[in-house]
C-alpha cells in the first residue's frame, strides 16, 4: 500500500504540468513501515538527460519530451533533504507526456540500479494535452525483470 | 579511523536494514570489499559477475562522483561519507518507431492498448 499525505499528488500534477511537454522526475520523501510506504512531501529534480546519458546509442534520436534522467547529485541533495527531517527517500516519479501512466520498457532498464523486492515505489503521472491525468503506482519485482501495479491512496 | 558508508533505502534490505554503516577508513575499493564481505547481498547488487561496480551504480565521497576522483582508489578520510547512490532513467514507449502521441499518428486508447499489452 503506498499512501499519498498531504498535497503530494497535488505537487506531482502541477510539476508535471509546468514541465510538459518534457517529462519531469523528482524523489519522494517519507517512511516506509512494513507493507507501507508513507510518502509525505516530494522533492522535484530538474531532468538532466541529454543524449550523452542515454541508456543506448539510439538515445540520440530522443530528447527531454520522452526521456528523463535523475542525476544522482540530485538524489543525493534529496537524500540529505529527507534525512534533516526524519525521513527517507521512499520512491521517486516522473511523468509520461500524452503517454498512459504504466511504465516502459525503458522505465524498467532505468530502474535496475533500485533492485526488487523493497518498497521503494515509482510513480508514473500521465499528462494529456498539458493537463494531469491519471497517477500510478508500481514496484519493482522479480530481480528487476517486471514492475507490479501498487494499491495507492 | 572509521568512515560512514549510506546506503540508499531500496538497498537496505540487503544491508541489514541500515541506513548507514561505519567501516575502517582506506580506499574506496578496501571499503567496498569489507562492505560486500559483511554483506554479500548488497555486493551483488553492486558489483557484477566481472567484479567491476555496475554502470547504474554511483559512489560518492562527500560531494564527489569518484569517477572525478581516484576512481575505487580514492582515499576516504576519517570522519568522511561514502554514499552508495542508484542511477534512475526512463523514458515513454515508443511505438512502431513513433512517439506515442495523441496528436500523431496513434490515438490515446491505443497508446493505452499498446502500452498495457506491452507490460505483460
């Protein structure tokens, strides 16, 4: 079960519309309890893919509107952001522009580096036409080979 | 002469549960090796079947990438923090060769189709 508090959804939408046409990413601040993943606040991070981050040679032909990279400085600075609160980085999203919100094959090559079977959770917010659409939820499983839709409240 | 190595949240669970882990000062690569022999879950997460640390996995000394430094020779100083941190990318489907737009070529629902058949 992955709980939203606050106005998170709220700040992933907005994030996620300022940003469109290009795909946003940024880190989840929270606590994880058990089955639980508490997400309390978000922290955006600028989306810092460029062709010379790609994940294969014909990355060249994409850009920022259908591929995004979480540098790890950025995940560090949340990091330390989380741990001054009390909290933990417990997942991370980005968003799918004029995209549905389940993820991609390169969603699922860009998130080995996380393992399976934690409760570190990817949020995928879609946006239709520059207005926020639906919000998943999902969990890496079976030693990284697939993502599992995660109840969400 | 001991140094804090975090480990990120999604790795704990192959560290013990700890966030953080105090080690002997040294090299990067002396204290990735005690790491991995303290926990050897964690080290196959880390490392791959040649023993070089995998491409997605970013280690830092203080604020630095240590492929700006000495690399795993880099030395790690009393009192100094070595952060274990995942490299996270993605982008949207591409379908046929085409983004997968509402404007272009395929429709929503059958991005919507594409897509969903794609994850099973």
């Amino acid at each position: 079960m992955i709980i939203l508090t606050g106005d998170v959804h709220h700040a992933i939408a907005r994030h996620a519309e300022e940003i469109y046409p290009n795909e946003c990413v940024g880190l989840l601040l929270g606590r994880i309890a058990g089955m639980r993943t508490e997400v309390e606040d978000v922290f955006p991070a600028p989306n810092r893919w460029t062709a010379e981050v790609g994940l294969t040679p014909t990355d060249a032909d994409h850009s920022q509107r259908d591929r995004f990279y979480l540098d790890p400085r950025d995940y560090l600075r949340a990091d330390r952001a989380a741990n001054a609160r009390g909290l933990d980085v417990v997942g991370c999203y980005h968003s799918h522009p004029d995209h549905p919100a389940v993820p991609s094959p390169r969603d699922l090559t860009g998130a080995q580096a996380i393992g399976s079977g934690s409760r570190f959770v990817f949020l995928i917010q879609s946006v239709h036409r520059g207005h926020a659409a639906e919000l998943t939820a999902w969990l890496l499983v079976d030693d990284g080979a697939r993502f599992v839709a995660e109840e969400m409240r | 002469m001991a140094v804090t190595v975090t480990i990120p949240t999604a790795l704990r669970q192959y560290a013990g549960g700890h966030a953080s882990i105090t080690l002997p000062a040294g090299s990067v690569g002396q204290i990735l090796a005690t790491l991995r022999e303290q926990y050897p879950q964690l080290g196959k997460q880390l490392y791959n079947d040649q023993g070089a640390l995998r491409s997605f996995v970013n280690v830092y000394v203080g604020d630095e990438d240590i492929r700006h430094l000495q690399g795993v020779e880099t030395h790690v100083a009393d009192g100094e923090t070595v952060s274990i941190i995942p490299a996270i990318a993605g982008g949207v489907m591409v379908l046929h060769g085409e983004r997968c737009t509402v404007n272009v070529r395929y429709g929503w629902k059958e991005c919507c189709y594409a897509a969903s058949h794609a994850l099973q």
